[in-house]
C-alpha cells in the first residue's frame, strides 16, 4: 500500500515555522515514518476537533491533521501547544 501525500495548511506552516530545529526533524520523521505510511496512528480527536486526528510533537506540542481517504492526503492543520497559547 501506497504511502499518503502532505499537505500543509496556512497556519501550519506559521506554526512550523515557529518550531524549534530539533522539532522540526522530529515533525519531519514522525510524517514520514508514522502519518503517512498509517494515517490513523494519532488520537482521534473529539467535540470541535472531532474528525481530526493528534500525535504528540513535545511536551506541549501537538500536531493535528485530518485524513482524506479519496484522494490519500492527509491534510497538516497545526503544529503547535494545545494549551491555547
């Protein structure tokens, strides 16, 4: 099975861009080694986020994005705390 392309949204790459060195290569390996090969590997967000999906960047960082299975894409909506800093 073929691996699912990246697409980033406006505000994810301010929010990348914002990111330290280090998490960025980590942001890096964890789509390729993780997001795209198996889209579904984060946790399943609920309520407003519901349809989007989280894996853990640091800490504080979350990264969050949403799968589209027509056309394999997933989509990278942020990078940032999801403390609402």
């Amino acid at each position: 099975m073929t691996a699912y392309a990246i697409r980033f949204t406006k505000q994810a790459v301010k929010d990348i861009e914002k990111l330290t060195p280090r998490l960025k290569e980590k942001l890096k390996v964890i789509l390729q080694k993780q997001v795209a090969p198996n889209p579904r590997c984060g946790k399943r967000l609920v309520g407003d986020l519901a349809g989007f999906h989280s894996l853990g960047l640091s800490y504080e960082d979350r990264l969050v994005y949403s799968v589209d299975d027509d056309s394999r894409t997933v989509f990278v909506h942020g990078a940032r705390t999801h403390n609402g800093d």
